[in-house]
C-alpha cells in the first residue's frame, strides 16, 4: 500500500499486504493480527470506537511468506467524501505492537447510484 490511499465511496477493495524484514526477507506472520484503522482528524486522538472504519486480521493468505489481504466492503466505504488518516500495525504473538504505516486516506464521491441494469 502507499502512505495515501485514494478510494471511491461505496467500492470495495482488496489490498495485498506483504511484511518484510530490512533486509526484504519476508516476516513469518504466522499468529500475527493486523490492525488497520481509519479516522478523522479530530478523533485521530480518540479510542478506536471512534473510528470510521477498523479491521482486525487474523487469518493470511501466506503467512510463512509475510503475507495477508486486506479487505474493505461496500459498507465499510459507504462513509462521507473527504480526507481521513490510517494506520496499519501488527501485534506480534509475543504482544507487541509494531506501526507499519501510516497516512491519508481519501474516500472520493461515487458517481454511478445504480446497481443493477434498469429493466426495459
């Protein structure tokens, strides 16, 4: 992922995660979770609760390979149009917290309201 996330409004999205130590070898997520989270400005301060959109993963797609999937549905985008910060952390199964990456995260007006083709 990139430190700014650009979506539209109402879309769904899977975005790959791959964890890599600083040599890019890749990291055993093996009992990892992975917390991504996003907020507005004014609640960037608040407990999670305040969030617009929260995702706990434990389960990954490889995760002898250091990777995962993030996953945002329809109803997790369906938010107002703006500008909003993320961050991505793992927990470790020792406990500890690692801050993975952080940024802006802009959800754009959707256009298209339809969702199915109108019956002739």
């Amino acid at each position: 992922m990139n430190p700014k996330i650009t979506i539209i409004k109402r879309d769904s999205y899977s975005f790959p995660l791959t964890f890599k130590d600083s040599d890019c070898n890749a990291i055993d997520i093996t009992g990892y979770t992975i917390f991504f989270t996003v907020k507005t400005l004014e609640n960037i301060d608040s407990d999670d609760t305040t969030a617009i959109i929260q995702k706990s993963i434990t389960s990954h797609i490889g995760p002898t390979t250091g990777q995962s999937l993030l996953t945002l549905t329809a109803t997790d985008t369906d938010q107002t149009a703006g500008t909003y910060w993320y961050d991505l952390q793992v927990k470790t199964p020792a406990g500890n917290i690692i801050s993975c990456e952080k940024g802006e995260f802009v959800i754009s007006q959707d256009v298209t309201k339809r969702t199915d083709v109108p019956s002739a």
